[in-house]
C-alpha cells in the first residue's frame, strides 16, 4: 500500500484509522472512525494517488497488515470507490 499511497502523511492517516478501527463493528460508521476515514479519503483525493491501485489493494491490505475480517476489509475497499467517486463528480476531476 505505501507503494501507492507515497505521501507519509496520507498513509499514516489511513494506517493509523486502521489500527485504531479494526476491531470496530462498523468502523467507518463510527463517529470518530468516520472522520478518521474521511481525512484520509480526503488526504488520497487531493494527492492525486492511483485511487483504482488503492481501491484493488485496500482490502487484501487491510487483511494482511491490519488483521482486519475479510468482510469488513471488502466493505471499507467499495466505501473508498464511493467516496472517490462523489469527490470526482464535486470537483469536475
């Protein structure tokens, strides 16, 4: 991930969101893990980051490095297309 995600700032974002939330229900839903999550999304957004690289490796990360459940990991991986997207359509990109 941090090969795609090259600003240290935007990564320790998400990195830390991800350990502070794995073991969280819902953990974008949660009101401090929902704005955790969208500083980063934000943060990836304004970094220009590959979000199609992000997007297909975010999941099997959040598995792998974070220990996260394969489920929850897959929801957080489709919540980050959708924001991407709505932030695409906001700013024209």
């Amino acid at each position: 991930m941090d090969d795609l995600i090259r600003n240290r700032e935007t990564y320790s974002l998400l990195k830390g969101w991800a350990e502070r939330n794995k073991n969280n229900e819902e953990p974008a839903l949660h009101p401090c893990g929902e704005k955790s999550w969208l500083e980063f999304v934000v943060a990836a957004f304004r970094d220009g980051v590959d979000h199609g690289g992000v997007s297909n490796v975010l999941a099997d990360w959040l598995v792998k490095e974070q220990g996260w459940e394969q489920t929850r990991a897959d929801e957080m991986a489709i919540r980050y297309v959708q924001a991407i997207a709505v932030l695409k359509e906001y700013t024209g990109r």
